[in-house]
C-alpha cells in the first residue's frame, strides 16, 4: 500500500503537479511512482482527520484487524454509533475502506494506505488555511 500525501490550502500547487504529471504521462513518461494526495482546504478540517479518537481507530485497524464495525468500537471502547460516523468519515475520504457490507454481512473497515504524510506549506500562504488552536 502507498503512503497518502495530505497537504492544507495548497491547491495551486497541487493543480501544477497534476498539469506536469499528466503531461508527463502524455509523453509517454512512467508514472508508477506517483503518491496519492489528500489536500485540506483548512486547518480545522485537517484537524478532523487528525483526531486523537480518529487517530486511535487507524491505529487499532491497522494493529487489530478487526472484522466489523462493532469490534472496532469494542477495541477502542467505545459507542457503536460514533465509531460508525467516525469510519464512515474516513471513507469518505478515501483513508478507509469497506470490505463486505452485504445483506447480513459485517462491513469490515481497511486501511487504505500504509500511513499518512503530512506537508504543511508555512510560507506562501494563499489565506485559505484558517486556524484551529492545538
């Protein structure tokens, strides 16, 4: 699995990235290096991803396995409803991701990369970062 790349408030940077790679693949060029990226329009919403109860399910998921949405709310002790809004966040996102979930069947939540890398870009700043305090 790749490590995801998640940047704050720094679009125009990714859009010449993806302008340059996609040229780079019209020419033929290979791409297989390319890491994904998750890019934040504020601080405050990266802070969401970043959760310490956020945090604590992608480390039990990782550690643990676990096969449904219930255990991993048994792991990390705690409401079955919260976990649930809290993954299903996540896969909204693309962190996670749902293995089964049919009729009768648990869904069962997966890392879906090998960790995060965060790139927060200080100078330069285009404003549109916000704050959130620690």
């Amino acid at each position: 699995m790749p490590t995801l790349k998640v940047t704050v408030g720094n679009s125009d940077h990714l859009d010449q990235r993806t302008r340059s790679r996609l040229k780079a693949a019209q020419e033929g060029e290979d791409l297989d290096d390319a890491q994904p990226t998750l890019n934040f329009d504020s601080y405050a919403e990266l802070s969401r991803l970043l959760s310490p109860k956020n945090l604590e399910l992608l480390e039990a998921i990782s550690g643990d396995e676990p096969a449904s949405i219930r255990e991993a709310a048994e792991l990390v002790d705690r409401d079955y409803k919260q976990v649930h809004r809290n993954l299903s966040e996540l896969a909204d996102i693309d962190v996670i991701e749902f293995q089964g979930g049919g009729p009768g069947e648990a869904k069962k939540p997966m890392l879906a990369y090998d960790g995060l890398e965060i790139d927060i870009p200080f100078t330069g700043s285009n404003g549109n970062t916000g704050t959130v305090a620690p």
